[in-house]
C-alpha cells in the first residue's frame, strides 16, 4: 500500500467549498499521497466505488439496503460510511416574493399537499442525492412518504437556483454545504424557518443548527469500501478523527 501515490475522491458538487480544505489539510499532512477530486454527487460517488474509480466517495445519505447489495454483488465487498460534517438545509425563494420567514408547521401542511399563501410550488434536487429524505425527516415525515404534487423534482441544486430566480411563487430546497453564498444572492434568497418551541425564525446558519434554532439539517458522509483501498480507508479514518 506505499507504493500508492494517488487516490480518487468522488462527490465534489455535494460540499465544492469544504471538500478541497479538507484535501489540502490532509495533503499538508500527508505530503507523500495526492487525492485527486472528482465531480459528481451521491448515486455517481457510489457508482465510481463500484467500479473501483474512486477510492472514497462522498454522500448526503447512507447506502440503501438495495444498493448495498449491489455493491456486495458486484466486488463482493461492503461500504463503510460515516457522517463527517454537518450542512443546513436551506429554503430559497425568489427576492420578488416578499416572502421571508416560515413557520415549520407550514411546511408539514404544504408537504402534506396544502396551500400556503406565500408559494404556491416547491423545486428539490434529484431525490436520489438523499437531501429530500433529510429534509422530509427533519418535518417527521417517514422515508418513502407521499410527495405533494406541487413539488417537481430537477437534476441538481443548480437548476433549483435557476427554477426559483424564474419563478416567484415557489421555493426551493437546497444544502449550505453545496450552494454557497455568491450564488444564493443572485436573485434569491435564504428563507428564515421557526422550529418547534422557538420564538423566532432563525436562518440556516452553523451555530443556529447546533443549538436546535434552525430545524432543517443533514448530514455529509464519507464512504470506502471495507476491502478497498488502504490509502483510502485511512483518508476516512483521518474525516472521522478529531483532526479531521
């Protein structure tokens, strides 16, 4: 395994400003192993480890029960994944909406198929990334619940920011982790949530998550095959330590 120089890392898009600090950290460290990093989100950095393209992958969910077996089928081996940092979940709505703020209670109504009087549409990234299933969970929705049919489903978090900058009546869902601030203010904005027994609406911002005051949350996982690559098993190990 020290002949190894390079491994592949899969899952850029999911955390574009976090992931290469943590490359550059653990490259200073480590000077002797280059991580090379590639684009992409959950289904892709699960595919890349299958294919044994990329050593590490990078997801907002765990492995499926059916993807697991897939992995298992094809290289006869398991996926270890391990939550390394946590990212809001954050509602945009367009800056001509005039609207601002959200109580949770109306989001659970809106998810159950109501109306709310300052949208009428939602845009989510494609389901299969593991943010709407974070997001649903964080409402108390059960994973696999109904989806309202005024939710439409788009292929990334990119065409969500452009679907609400076009569309003053709707919101959008996205992670602080992947759509940074620069995009956020072109002609949209972050909306403030009031969770569950708080006097105010407080925006998606770290230390708000942490304290319960910002109900929307999910998290960033790092995965390795159990018998793959050592180098990358050790890049994992070093995400879950305190260094890390």
């Amino acid at each position: 395994s020290d002949t190894v120089k390079t491994i592949t890392l899969s899952g850029l898009e999911l955390a574009p400003g976090l992931i290469p600090e943590l490359v550059s950290d653990y490259e200073w460290r480590f000077p002797q192993l280059h991580i090379r990093v590639q684009d992409g989100g959950t289904a892709r950095a699960l595919e890349e480890m299958v294919n044994q393209r990329a050593a590490v992958g990078l997801m907002y969910r765990p492995p499926t029960r059916e993807e697991k077996a897939i992995v298992m089928s094809a290289v006869n081996d398991s996926v270890l994944c391990f939550p390394i940092a946590l990212g809001g979940i954050q509602l945009l709505s367009n800056d001509n909406s005039g609207l601002d703020s959200l109580d949770v209670n109306d989001l659970r109504r809106a998810m159950r198929g109501g109306q709310h009087p300052g949208f009428e549409r939602g845009y989510a990234p494609d389901p299969n990334q593991g943010l709407w299933d974070a997001f649903r969970s964080c409402l108390g929705f059960a994973t696999g619940a109904p989806v309202p049919d005024t939710v439409t489903f788009l292929a990334d978090e990119k065409a969500v920011v452009d679907a609400v900058i076009a569309d003053p009546r709707a919101i959008g869902i996205t992670s602080t982790l992947s759509v940074p601030d620069t995009v956020v203010s072109a002609g949209v904005h972050a909306l403030a949530v009031r969770a569950d027994g708080k006097p105010v609406a407080a925006l998606p911002e770290y230390t708000k998550i942490g304290y319960g005051e910002y109900p929307l949350f999910h998290y960033l996982y790092a995965a390795c095959l159990a018998n793959g690559s050592v180098r990358g098993a050790m890049f994992v190990t070093y995400l879950t330590s305190d260094r890390g």
